[in-house]
C-alpha cells in the first residue's frame, strides 16, 4: 500500500497537476488510502466556502462533516449525485475510487455548484405555473358558450343538421357552415367545438368583415416586438397560438382579404406560421370553422376568394336554413327566447296567442336575430307581461293587409317551396335527379326550373351520410 499512497503523494505535489487543475471551474479534493486530503483545487475552496489549508493533511471526516467519502474507501463503489449544502450554497458532488494496481490508493470528490441552476429551476417552477395560470385564463377568456341544446327547433329538416353537425365534430376536419345572417351560424361553430374532442382547449371567435386587412393579419397570426411602428412592447399572440389545440373560428369568412387567404391557406396545410416581422415558424394544431352568407362559388368565379382555399375550407359543409324555411320552430323558439328575455330582465313575459300567430305569419328576413330584436322590443315595452299583437309595431300591417284570401295564398306558396326544398334534398340537384324531383312532385322539369327560379332557391349538393 505505501506505493500506491506515494503514486497519489507524487501527482498532487506536481505543478503541473496544480496547474491544470486550478483551471476547472469544478472542485476537486483528493484523499490518500487512509481519508487523509491531500489535494483542494481553488474552485473547490470557493463552492464549500473553505480555506483550503485548515483542511489539507486531516482526515475527511474530521474536516467535512458528514461526508460520503470513506464509504467509498471502503468499499470501493462511487457514489454519484450526492446533494449537499453549505451556506445556502448548493452543490452536487460524485465520489470515486482511485485505484492502482488493483488496489485503492485514494479517492477524488468532484463537486458543482448548482445555486444558479436551483435558482433557475426555482424561477422556472414559477413561471411553469404562472404560465398555467394564464392558460387557464385564456381557456375562460375563450370558450364556447353553446351546445347543440341551445339550438332550438325540432323541425326535421333542423334535426337532421344537428345530427351531421354532431357527427362532424367528433374529428379535426375544418367545417364551412353556410346560411343568411342572423340564421345561426355561430351557434352551430360553439356546439360543435363543445362536442369536439377539443373541448378542454380554447374555442377563439373571430369576425372577418370586422377588421381592415392590415389589422386582420396581425390578429390572427400576431407579431414581434418592433415589426412596425405602433407594434406593443413584446410583441403580440396571434388568434392561432391562442387557439392551439382548440376551435378558431372564422366568421363571414367570404369578407376575408385576398392576399390574406393564400396565408390562411399556408397554415392549413403545413399546420405552421410566422408571425409579422417573425422569421421563426410557429407550429400549432387548431381546427378551422369558418361561416359566411355569401356565395364562395360566386366569388370564386369573380377572382375573389381562393378556390384551393374554398377547397380546404369546404370538406365538411353545414347548411343552415332560414327561418321562413322552417317556420314551424317558431313557436318553439319564441317560448326559449322570451325565458331568456325574462331572466335578464327578471320578469316573467308570456305571449298572447293572437300575438304568436301574428308572428308565425312573418317571413323575418333577419332570420332569428330579428325574431329576438322583436321579442327585446316587446317585452320592453308592453304594458303588464303579455305581449300583445299592439307591441309588435313592426308586424302590424300583417294584421291589418292580410285578409284570409292572401293569408291562404302564401301559406300554399310556402308550402309548395318547401316541398321543392325538400324533394332536391332528397333526390339531390343534377339535371337527371332534378328529373326525379319533378316526377315526385307530379310537374314537368320545366316548371321545376321555373319553381326554382321564382321561389328563389338555393341549390346546394347534399352532404354524404356519415
């Protein structure tokens, strides 16, 4: 054994050794065979906050306290990872045998300081749960308020759009969901996001015609610090960081800029963006509903809306129909929004039965948002809580020009578009299925065309069965 404890008297007496070793920013201490330190880089004097000379020449154990090292004489296995601290400074330290010659002559301690790392981990800890914190804000900020409950009527034709709107959600594919304003659009994008795998994460809401081009773009797809004059300090998330994981949905997305579409359309396919004056891609995985009441097909032919984009947006279409198209919802849906009036305004309202037959004669061309606009003007506005056909302004020339002659003419006019609507759903919209359409109804495919034209319907290609 004195060979080998001279082999390790020798090293640490050698400059050179002194020398190289005084370089490390890691600390290093040396023992003989018998736990006697022999050698104590600078480094290792700074991170256990010692003068090196009160310890060189006394046993480990004497001089640190507590430490590991003659376990590692003795047995001869490192320890690894061994975690210590000394005034309130943090360090890590591995111990290992130095063996020659088969035999143990030593041992070297090799220790780190991990204060800043702990600090560091400290801090990250922090803004980890800071960030779920304001994740969670988000998630509240952002979600969908309705589920396909709220979408009232139970008419077959709403029914049966409920039920593909529903089987739809259960996957990522984008929805383009057509219809007049004010006919439910938004509430369809809601509950289908709330029936979506996708419910836990934001559903973001965005309406195209509401923003100038320039602000659009910066909307949904943010921007850096600095980008342009006026850009906020730190830059700005977009619409689609917001919405990763979850719902965005673009609303009148026929009013949407060109050049703006081709970077909409980038996005959709490779699932990655830049933000403005970014040059780093952003990935994210958000569904895209959007919603229009314009004509695409129209726009496309007029060089106005992409078709590859039209294409992409377009793999599951939802139809909604306008009101006059499914009148025997209003009743019902008069009864779910006059309990909401009531709640808000905290008064029972009712509606006098001559009241709601006046109303289930109007063809509201404002679709359900007028039906409403119509029940908040009565209930605020009538005397008591009946709302009686005198508070319904609006609808009064209905009662006062409709003699029973023409109440009975629209009513067969609306019956007959509706059984035209409902046969080209059935049969479908090409030259050889408008012929069976026209044989169903019992009319020549001339007068089916001419139907179609003075009733103003639009055609549409049924959506396949899911």
């Amino acid at each position: 054994m004195p060979n080998v404890n001279l082999n390790i008297l020798n090293l640490v007496s050698d400059p050179l050794f002194h020398l190289v070793i005084d370089q490390l920013s890691d600390g290093v201490l040396i023992t003989d065979h018998n736990g006697v330190i022999k050698y104590v880089n600078s480094a290792y004097a700074r991170i256990v906050d010692i003068v090196a000379e009160d310890i060189l020449n006394r046993k480990v154990q004497e001089a640190r306290k507590g430490s590991r090292l003659p376990e590692v004489l003795q047995t001869g296995k490192p320890l690894l990872g061994i975690r210590r601290s000394v005034n309130q400074i943090d360090y890590v330290a591995d111990i290992n045998p130095i063996i020659i010659n088969g035999n143990i002559a030593g041992a070297i301690s090799i220790v780190r300081d991990i204060t800043q790392l702990e600090q560091l981990s400290k801090k990250l800890r922090i803004y980890s749960h800071r960030v779920t914190e304001l994740k969670n804000i988000v998630n509240e900020m952002h979600q969908a308020i309705y589920s396909f409950e709220d979408i009232i009527g139970s008419s077959k034709r709403i029914e049966k759009l409920k039920g593909m709107a529903r089987r739809v959600a259960e996957s990522s594919v984008p929805i383009l969901i057509l219809g007049e304003s004010g006919s439910g659009k938004e509430r369809f994008a809601h509950a289908i996001h709330r029936s979506s795998p996708r419910l836990a994460n934001p559903f973001v809401a965005i309406n195209c015609a509401a923003f100038p081009p320039s602000l659009l773009v910066s909307e949904i797809f943010g921007y850096e610090e600095g980008s342009f004059t006026g850009a906020s300090k730190g830059g700005k998330l977009g619409l689609f960081e917001i919405a990763n994981g979850g719902t965005l949905f673009l609303d009148e997305i026929g009013d949407m800029d060109f050049e703006l579409q081709s970077k909409l359309l980038r996005v959709i396919e490779t699932g990655e963006f830049l933000r403005i004056g970014g040059t780093k891609p952003i990935k994210v995985d958000v569904r895209i509903v959007s919603a229009t009441n314009k004509n695409l097909e129209t726009l496309m032919h007029g060089a106005k809306f992409r078709e590859d984009l039209y294409y992409r947006l377009n793999v599951a279409t939802l139809r909604i129909p306008p009101l006059r198209e499914r009148m025997e919802d209003i009743p019902e849906l008069i009864s779910y929004h006059l309990d909401s009036i009531s709640r808000k305004q905290k008064k029972l309202f009712n509606i006098a039965d001559e009241a709601l037959a006046l109303l289930c004669r109007y063809d509201f061309p404002g679709n359900i948002r007028e039906l409403v606009n119509i029940l908040e003007f009565a209930a605020s506005t009538c005397e008591g809580n009946l709302i009686q056909p005198s508070d319904l302004p609006i609808l009064a020339k209905l009662k006062n020009s409709a003699s029973p002659e023409s109440t009975l003419s629209n009513a067969a006019k609306m019956s007959e578009r509706n059984a035209i609507i409902h046969a080209l759903e059935c049969y479908g919209t090409t030259v050889k299925e408008k012929r069976l359409v026209a044989k169903h109804l019992g009319i020549s495919l001339a007068t089916l065309y001419n139907k179609i034209k003075q009733y103003n319907i639009e055609q549409r290609p049924n959506l396949p069965e899911k």
